[in-house]
C-alpha cells in the first residue's frame, strides 16, 4: 500500500512547520513518502527550506511540488494537492495542515485501519490540543449519512485520510464549484454523497494550534457561522435536492433570535441547528 502523507506549505505557517516535520521524522512507521505543496515561498526560500525538510527527515522520500506562480486560492491549491497525490499513485493519502503536528503513531494506525477496513473510503481521528486536551467531546465511530456533517462539521484537512485512487478525475475536477474557506467541509460532503463512508481512528490524533486565524477562529461567532452555512449550502444546493432544502431552511431563521447550544461537542458550526425533516 503506497501510502502520502500530504500539507500545503505557505509562509504564514513558518513557525510551526519545523514541530510538524519533527512529529513526521518521529513516526512509528516510517514506510511512506511526504507530498509538499508550496503556496508562496518564493524560489530561494522554498529551495533552503527545502533542503532543511530532508535533513530532518531521514530515508524519507519528499515530493516538493511549486504551484507559487498559479496563484491559487486556499480551496483550489487544496485540490491540486489531491490531483497530484492521485498522480503519485497513492493508496493512502493522509493530509494535515502546515500549522499543525501529528501523533507519533498515526501513519501506523491509519495504515492498519485501511488494511483492516476495505471498504471505508476516508478515515479521520481527534485533534488533541498543545495542553492535551481532545478538540472534539466524542466523534462517531462512521460517517455514513451526509446528516452527520450537514449542520456540522469535525472532518478537516489535518484529521483525515482518503483512499484517493477512490476519487476520478471527474470528481475531483468538480470541487471548484466548492472554492469557499470552508473547503474541507465541501470535500468530505461530497465524497460522503458520491462516494463512500468513513470511519474514527481512535489511536491517532493531530496536534491542533486553535488560534484566531483559523478559518474556524478560536471563538463561537454566530454571525460568522450563518455566513459560512449560507455558503456551504448554496455550493452543495448545485447538485443536491438536500441542500437546496438546507439552504431554503437556513434562509428563514431570525438572526437576531440566535443563540449559543448548549449541547456543543466542539465541532465547528454547529451552534445554529435546524429541524431536518427532509427524506433522503
């Protein structure tokens, strides 16, 4: 099984990158490659970084892909990281984000997890803070009903993994309809509806910096979710019935009645529920 653990490196992330290709270099298991995707380094920085990535990560082989020139957006960079993880062949792709870390153990679990499971067609884990603390109260043990990300999310692009031979070219050609911040909740809706299930690695966690220039923010902004669902939405309202609902639904609530949950798990946007009566 060729298995790619993947990031989109950018110049903003450059404080935290050497703990993430320190937490690489330790891996249990050391049988996989690293896919590098560069945002907006530019030549001379990207070729010194370059060569400071495989001093540190011994016998490991790295793929250092420039797309700097292409100006891309976050979402669109994100899907030509997918595009040339398929190109490589991969089984396995596992993704995490530039800003963040990973367990020592998570290649191995999620290794064995895709041997063990053939059918799954991602796999995600927790995030756990720098103090230890786990991000989400409990996830799911599987994904398999697009209900369990429709008013939220857990499932993003520094928790997951995807058997991306599962993805045609077509498929990932039509992600740019979803070219909006929250891209990775895009991703995983659609995959979820047009391709298959997922399933929690319990063993494996990322190591998640939750500051406030996460697309997610370090606080609960009603005004801020709204937008983003509206968005969400209005993209996946495109090709599904469900959504087009979702939309119409989100469209009649009373910003000014809204409220904090009081049954919050951590997930993002998950404070502004709305009754799904609606059959799939």
């Amino acid at each position: 099984m060729k298995t790619l653990l993947a990031t989109v490196i950018y110049k903003q992330a450059r404080p935290y990158l050497d703990n993430l290709i320190k937490s690489i270099a330790n891996q249990t298991d050391k049988d996989f490659s690293i896919l590098l995707i560069n945002d907006n380094y530019e030549k001379e920085e990207l070729a010194e970084l370059e060569g400071e990535i495989k001093d540190v990560l011994h016998g490991i082989e790295v793929h250092l892909v420039d797309i700097s020139k292409k100006h891309l957006s976050i979402a669109e960079t994100r899907i030509e990281m997918l595009k040339e993880a398929k190109a490589l062949g991969t089984d396995l792709l596992i993704l995490v984000d530039a800003d963040d870390a990973i367990s020592s153990n998570r290649i191995e679990n999620y290794k064995k997890a895709c041997e063990l499971d053939k059918v799954s067609v991602f796999f995600y884990n927790n995030f756990i803070t720098e103090g230890g603390e786990y991000v989400f109260n409990q996830l799911p043990a599987s994904v398999d009903s697009i209900r369990s990300i429709a008013q939220n999310n857990f499932l993003g692009l520094s928790n997951t993994g995807i058997r991306i031979q599962k993805l045609t070219d077509d498929f990932l050609d039509s992600l740019k309809e979803g070219a909006a911040a929250v891209f990775d909740w895009y991703l995983f809706s659609r995959i979820v509806l047009d391709v298959g299930s997922g399933r929690y690695i319990k063993n494996a966690d990322t190591i998640y910096r939750i500051y406030d220039n996460n697309t997610a923010g370090t606080s609960r902004d009603l005004e801020k979710e709204y937008r983003v669902k509206e968005t969400h939405y209005s993209n996946l309202a495109k090709r599904y019935k469900y959504f087009e609902y979702m939309a119409a639904k989100l469209k009649t609530i009373n910003k000014d009645s809204l409220q904090l949950s009081n049954n919050h798990q951590g997930y993002w946007w998950s404070d502004i529920k709305m009754e799904d009566t609606y059959e799939i």
